[in-house]
C-alpha cells in the first residue's frame, strides 16, 4: 500500500466528531508542551487528515503521538499495512529523531464481532493479537502498546427521539433513580470556569476514593483556556450536580461536531444516595439534545459484564442508560530506533495503572 502525507496548517484540519483530533486539541495540547502538526493524508480515501503530536519523553527520546486518528479506517485487513504505509510516510516529514509513533486507534476492534455474539469472551491475549494486525505488512513493525492512551471499550447512547423515549430505552432502576434524584431537590447547572477548582477538588477527593493516578491541575486549565482562541472546536462546558449547599458530582463535557463526550467526572462522598450522577448525566443528555447532538459518549466501562474486570462498576452504571458499547482497537506503537522504544516501553510497564475508569496512560502522555 501506498501513502503519502502533505502538511498543511492545524487550522486546516477537516471539521470532525473526534474531539482529539481537532484544531482545539492541539492548542490544548500545544499548552502541555507538545508540538502539533497537521498532514492531509493521500491514497486510497478523499478528505482524509490526520493531528500528529511531537514531545520529547527523555533527553534522548522524542515521540509522536496520534490521538483517536486516523478517523478514517481502511477495511479490517488493511489496518496493519495501512498504518504501516502511513508511518513510513509521516517518518519521511517530521524527520530522524522520532523513536517511535503511537496510534491510539479509533476503529472498531477486529474482535467486536466475537464480543456481541459471545460476550463471554475478553480479546485475546497481545500475542496473537499483534499477529493479526500484522498480517499483510512488509515488516511486522506493529506493537500492541502496553497503555491504551483512551479507553478501548466505550458506551454511546443514540438520543435522537423524544426525550421519552431516550427514557423507555434505560433500565427501569436507571430511571427511577433519575426522577428520585429530581425529586429530593438535585439540581444541575452549568458552572462557570471561576468554579473550576470547586471541580479540581471534587476530582482530587475522587481519586483518593478509587485510587487513580491524579492529573494536574494545568491540564484541566489548558481545556478551557484554549477554547478562548475560537476555531473549530463547538464548545467545552463544566456541570454540577447540587443539594443545597453541597456538590454531589461534576463533571467535563465537550461538543464536537454532533457529539457530546463525558471527558471528565468527579462525585463526593456526601449525599450518595440522593443519586447526584444519574441526574447530571440526564440533564447532560438534555443539553446536549438541544445542540443537536445526535450521540452522547459516556466513556469506559468493561468490554461485557465481567466482574473482576477494574470498569464493572463503571459497567453496571452506565449500561443503564440505554445505549451500546463500542470496542475500538486500541493504542498500537510503531518502533522506529528499536533500543531507545524498548528502553520506554519497559518503563511504561512498570508505571501503568488506571485513572477514571481508564487505564492511566504514560504520564509522558499526559
């Protein structure tokens, strides 16, 4: 397969669902230390483009990173030889001191189809998965990333319809919780960004609960402050769910193209029981139908309902909202200097973890 990729400027990127792989994302990250290049991508698919992240993650080693692209997907057994083209093709523009380019894929997994017919199964182990996508390559260069950078099993819901019928399509004890929640007096607003800190704390007090790894406070920063420039991004909004005086939940929503995605929450541990997140994610869907959204992306959760899997919990709650699960192919790595990719990926090993019912990328990734 042959590829070619063209720079052009970040502002020239095509309008897109994929909130990472927008002209927003890049200031967000630009903000963070990376260094953003656009590139149109020409062979086999019209108005096809691609954001590439470069940062250095040691003295010695640089990596460039592609969040949740290419969107568009060549047919399941092209993945591998396509990324490979694509890679060859990318080394060619950015140059000789990349170690290694990371994919965090958006395409559905080639295992998405095992799963809906035997939800039983998990995805085989990174052996034989590696040997998969590599079918078809010139060099068998392709490696399943010891990290996903974003969750690879994902809930959407369609909240197209009547907003009774969003509320047919939930479990009946995701609705009551709802309407009990509406009726002990939880309200949900959207807060300003003075109240961004409000959220920070919530989010800190979170993470000491579930014991996830904890991002600083600069990142939650850059989100809001790059929306500042304009551009293409649609909008990125903080909500709060309260009882009176108390916050009960928080939570980070972004609007791209037609999509809403929950890219951040936090909860308290007061007033558990006056079902705080079930009345925000409700009233998140509301807002997000009165901007036309078409889907409302709640994250990670386990890929079927395996309870020793570390997102059952995030599993059990947002299967109740009436919508599906999306299994996506995950973070795949390209080496390029073999020693110095190595050298990180044994380290990254070592520090892995989960944060927010994800599994907690590097913190280089960051």
């Amino acid at each position: 397969m042959r590829l070619k990729v063209k720079s052009k400027n970040i502002n020239q990127l095509f309008p897109t669902g994929i909130l990472f792989q927008t002209e927003y994302w890049a200031r967000v990250k630009s903000r963070l230390g990376w260094v953003p290049y656009a590139y149109d991508i020409e062979g086999n698919f019209n108005k096809n483009d691609v954001l590439v992240l470069i940062k250095p993650i040691s003295r010695d080693i640089a990596a460039a990173y592609i969040p949740q692209g290419p969107e568009v997907a060549p047919e399941e057994e092209n993945y591998g030889s396509y990324l490979e083209a694509l890679s060859d093709s990318i080394i060619d523009q950015i140059g000789s001191d990349i170690a290694f380019i990371r994919y965090d894929l958006p395409w559905l997994s080639p295992y998405a189809g095992i799963l809906k017919e035997h939800p039983e199964r998990d995805f085989p182990d990174e052996r034989v998965w590696e040997m998969r996508m590599n079918f078809g390559t010139q060099r068998w260069n392709l490696k399943k990333a010891p990290l996903d950078m974003t969750a690879t099993d994902i809930y959407t819901i369609d909240i197209t319809g009547s907003e009774d019928d969003i509320l047919e399509r939930m479990r009946s004890k995701t609705r009551y919780n709802i309407k009990f929640a509406m009726r002990k007096g939880v309200h949900v607003s959207r807060a300003s960004l003075d109240e961004l800190p409000v959220f920070y704390e919530l989010y800190l007090e979170t993470a000491a609960r579930n014991g996830f790894f904890i991002t600083d406070y600069k990142y939650f920063s850059a989100l809001f402050d790059s929306q500042r420039n304009g551009g293409d991004f649609s909008e990125i909004m903080l909500m709060m769910a309260t009882h009176d005086q108390d916050i009960l939940a928080g939570a980070i929503m972004t609007i791209t193209g037609n999509k809403t995605f929950f890219l951040h929450g936090a909860s308290s541990n007061l007033k558990r029981n006056h079902m705080g997140s079930y009345a925000l994610h409700w009233q998140a869907i509301r807002y997000a139908r009165s901007r036309q959204c078409l889907t409302y992306d709640m994250g990670a959760v386990s890929p079927a309902a395996f309870p020793d899997h570390p997102f059952f919990g995030l599993y059990r709650f947002k299967t109740g909202f009436g919508g599906q699960i999306v299994h996506k192919a995950g973070t795949w790595d390209y080496p390029i200097k073999d020693e110095a990719y190595r050298s990180f990926r044994n380290w990254e090993k070592l520090q892995g973890g989960y944060e927010n019912g994800q599994r907690t990328p590097s913190r280089c990734f960051c």
